[in-house]
C-alpha cells in the first residue's frame, strides 16, 4: 500500500510547529510494518538540512497559474535518512524560501504546491493508494483530483485529510481561482463556504475520511469548528479521531544527544536532577525550587496571554518560592510583557525564540509543564513532558483530556477547567503540594516515564483507516 503524505511541515525539514513533528514521524513508523510504503512530499525551503543532504530531480515540467507559467522541480532525497522517501518540490519564486508561513501570497503558495504535486504525480502515472492531505494547507488536493480534468489520472485515488488545528482553514477570496487548475463552475459549491474559498471545508467535503488528532478535539469540533460545525455533522459519517504518537527514538532521555545528563527510569530522579541544576545554573535560577516551564508559541490559542499575570500571581503569592522558565516567541505584547517581568523577578528565565536543543533540556529539567490552552487539538508537550519525567499541568481540553488524566483520580498530571491566570495558578498551588509530599513527586517521576505514547500504536489506527 502506497501512501503519499503532502504536507508544508516535516521535522527535521522545517518546523513550525506539531504537524512537522507528526509528518516527520507517521511515515517513518507506518514503514516499519510490512505492506506500508509511506512517503512525504512537501515544498523545498532554503534550510539546512536541504543543504546538508543529497538530492536527485525525478521530474521537471511547468505549470499554468493564472497567466503565468511556473517550473515545478521534484527532488528526491537520496538516502532516505528519514526512515521514508522524501520529495522535496521547488517552484522558483513561490516554493523556494527561507520559512513555511507568513508571506503575502501563501495562499498562490499553497495552491502552486498542491498543483504541482498533482502535475507531477498525473505526468510520471504515480498512482497512490492513498493520498494523506495534512491540514487546510493540501486540503484542496482531494477537489482537484475529482474535479480538475487535468488530473483526471488520479481520478479515484482515496483521500484522507487531517485536521491538526481546526481554527486555521486557509479562507480566500473568489478572485483567488484564477490560480486554481481549470474545473467546471458547477462544481464550485464543493469550494465555497459562506462566499469564501475555504479549502479545509473543502477538503471535509470531498475527502473520504478526515481525522482530528485526538478523540476529544473530534468531538468538541461538532459544536466549535470556527463556523463548520454543520458541516462537520453533516459528514460525521467519516469523521475519526486518532491520537497523535511521538517519536519515542527522538525523544529518549537515555539516549538523547542534547541533554547533559542522560537518564532512564531506573536513574530518573538522580539525572533530572544533575540536568536541573545544569539549566538553572546556565539561566540563574535556583535548583533546590521547583521548576515549572512554558514551551511553545505565544498565541491565544495555547493561552500565552495568560503567562504574564501567572507569572506574577505564582511569584508573588508563593513568596518566590518557585521557578519558571518560558521558551517561546510570537505575539509582541506576550513577548514585550514577559521581557519586563524578566527584568523584575529572579524566579523567572525568558528565552524568546525556539531552540529544539533546549527544548529538550527543559522537558528533562523541569518539575512540571504549564499548558493553559483555549484549543489544543492533540498536544504532543504533555507527551515529551511526561516521557521525561515531568508533571504536565493542562487545562483539561482537546486531546489533553484523553492523554492527561487528574493525580486524584489516578492519573498524571494536574488538569484545571477554564483558560485563565487564577485557575492556572490554582493549579500550579496543588503541584507545589505535590512536590512537597514526601515520596509522591517522585513515584509521579517514575510513573509518567511509564506511559507509551509511542507512534506505534497510532500508526496501527492510521492503517486501519487507510485499509477502509
């Protein structure tokens, strides 16, 4: 069974965010099991790992957007160091740039990528068995080729699509299909959603299943899907949710090459502990305080807003008698807020940006994890956290229901209900009760390094659902 993930994200390609993770995992495991060809096809970026890496171009032809005529270069990696195929596609002024987002025209983008992996797949007669279209990014793939006579090839080819985060669905004005392979107007219904192009309802509506990446984010998108929930109930009929997994041979505190300290279940307490001190020292914390962390994007959506007023509730009603470290970067005011409170509290490190190496470092230094998010889909943090050691402190959403369960009730971690500074804080005063307790910080250590989260069983369900 040939299977083709399309993609913008593939660690350790390029990364934005979890999808690159999930892209740069599913296929490698899929592959492991007899019968599954998995590969992953996305744009060409200036990074460098395209440098560091061998290529061979295994099409070349040029395609029409507009009025204008694009080349489309299909490179292939030679030495599958990935664990999958990898197709790299280079379009010169559109898929050839430093970074995945943020540039003007990414919807020409998206679409001139879209496109040319159809032409490509149409020219050379490749027909998968399954194409897998990850987020609204590719969402359009299953439209065109049911629609557009120019891949009529592929007409047929069952379609998957993965909502990672249902609150991005790439919306665009109609003067936008100038862009679009030619299709008949009578079609374009499949396209439209409320007066716009919206290809992540495009996609629920063409594909033949789509999935979100937990059990608990599928069910909450029946009743907020940012305006699709009627649509979503209306093609219920193949709706899934399949956890995500992670790549336990990347995230292995025995062997992971950025810590300082190595460590396993058996040493956990004595090498979180050695790797704790080594951070706090680097950043002018105080090892012997707990330690609590941040990682991730400052956007509304992960409750980033919300660090700047727990950070000074837990400072100041703990007498400082905690730490927290935040890694991250992205809206200003978070970025700005945080800067000062760098400035007036000891007790807190900022670190603006993101360092996967020092992601890892914290993941095995920390006591315990902050995610106060509005959405979160699948959540991998609470998985690395908990493969290392670390208490995950979640509000209880999304695909944080399903995989971090109440200490009161046997479970992992801290869960609170409702995104805000007072209930983070709250939360954050029964994990200093934890800590302090003798004996019980230490079983969760050893506990939380028990649960596999491991691609494998997630893998098992995606192939389910490709035999469907």
């Amino acid at each position: 069974m040939k299977i083709f993930n399309l993609s913008m994200e593939c660690y350790p390609v390029a990364k934005v965010g979890g999808l690159a993770d999930v892209v740069g995992a599913l296929p490698k495991y899929l592959n492991q099991i007899e019968s599954i060809e998995s590969c992953v096809v996305m744009p060409c970026y200036n990074k460098p790992f395209v440098h560091e890496h061998s290529f061979e171009i295994v099409f070349d032809g040029w395609i029409h957007q507009s009025n204008q005529m694009f080349q489309v270069q299909v490179m292939k990696e030679r030495s599958q160091s990935l664990g999958f195929d990898l197709y790299l596609v280079k379009i010169p002024a559109l898929l050839d740039r430093d970074n995945p987002y943020g540039y003007w025209d990414e919807s020409q983008q998206f679409l001139a990528f879209q496109h040319g992996v159809l032409h490509w797949l149409s020219a050379m007669k490749i027909r998968p068995d399954v194409l897998h279209c990850h987020d609204y990014h590719t969402g359009l793939v299953p439209f065109m080729i049911e629609y557009c006579p120019e891949f009529s090839f592929l007409k047929g080819v069952k379609t998957i699509g993965t909502i990672h985060n249902g609150e991005y669905q790439g919306q665009m004005k109609w003067e936008m299909a100038k862009f679009f392979p030619w299709f008949r107007g009578e079609n374009s219904g499949l396209l439209d959603w409320n007066g716009f192009i919206n290809p992540l309802a495009a996609m629920i509506k063409c594909c033949h299943a789509f999935n979100a990446v937990s059990d608990g984010y599928m069910q909450e998108l029946f009743d907020n899907f940012r305006g699709l929930e009627s649509l979503v109930r209306q093609e219920g009929g193949k709706a899934y949710g399949i956890i995500n997994g992670i790549d336990t041979e990347v995230w292995d505190p025995a062997t992971d090459a950025f810590l300082d300290f190595n460590f396993n279940k058996k040493n956990a307490l004595a090498g979180k502990w050695k790797n704790k001190k080594a951070l706090c020292e680097e950043y002018q914390l105080n090892p012997d305080l707990p330690l609590f962390s941040f990682i991730g994007r400052f956007a509304g959506e992960k409750g980033a807003d919300l660090l700047p007023d727990i950070v000074e509730q837990s400072i100041q009603q703990t007498q400082g008698s905690l730490n927290i470290i935040i890694l991250g970067s992205g809206d200003k005011n978070i970025e700005n807020r945080l800067r000062d409170l760098n400035f007036t509290y000891s007790n807190l490190a900022l670190d603006l940006g993101y360092k996967e190496f020092l992601s890892h470092k914290i993941y095995a230094s920390s006591d315990f994890l902050l995610m106060p998010s509005r959405v979160e889909p699948c959540g991998l943090n609470q998985m690395y956290a908990m493969r290392y050691g670390t208490v995950p402190v979640v509000r209880y959403i999304g695909g944080l229901r399903d995989t971090v369960e109440d200490i009161t009730t046997g479970g992992s971690g801290l869960n609170f209900a409702n995104a805000t500074a007072d209930e983070t804080v709250n939360a954050m005063h029964r994990a200093l009760q934890i800590y302090h307790a003798p004996g019980l910080m230490d079983l969760l250590v050893q506990s939380n390094m028990n649960y596999n989260f491991s691609w494998e069983q997630s893998a098992q369900k995606y192939l389910e659902l490709y035999r469907k």
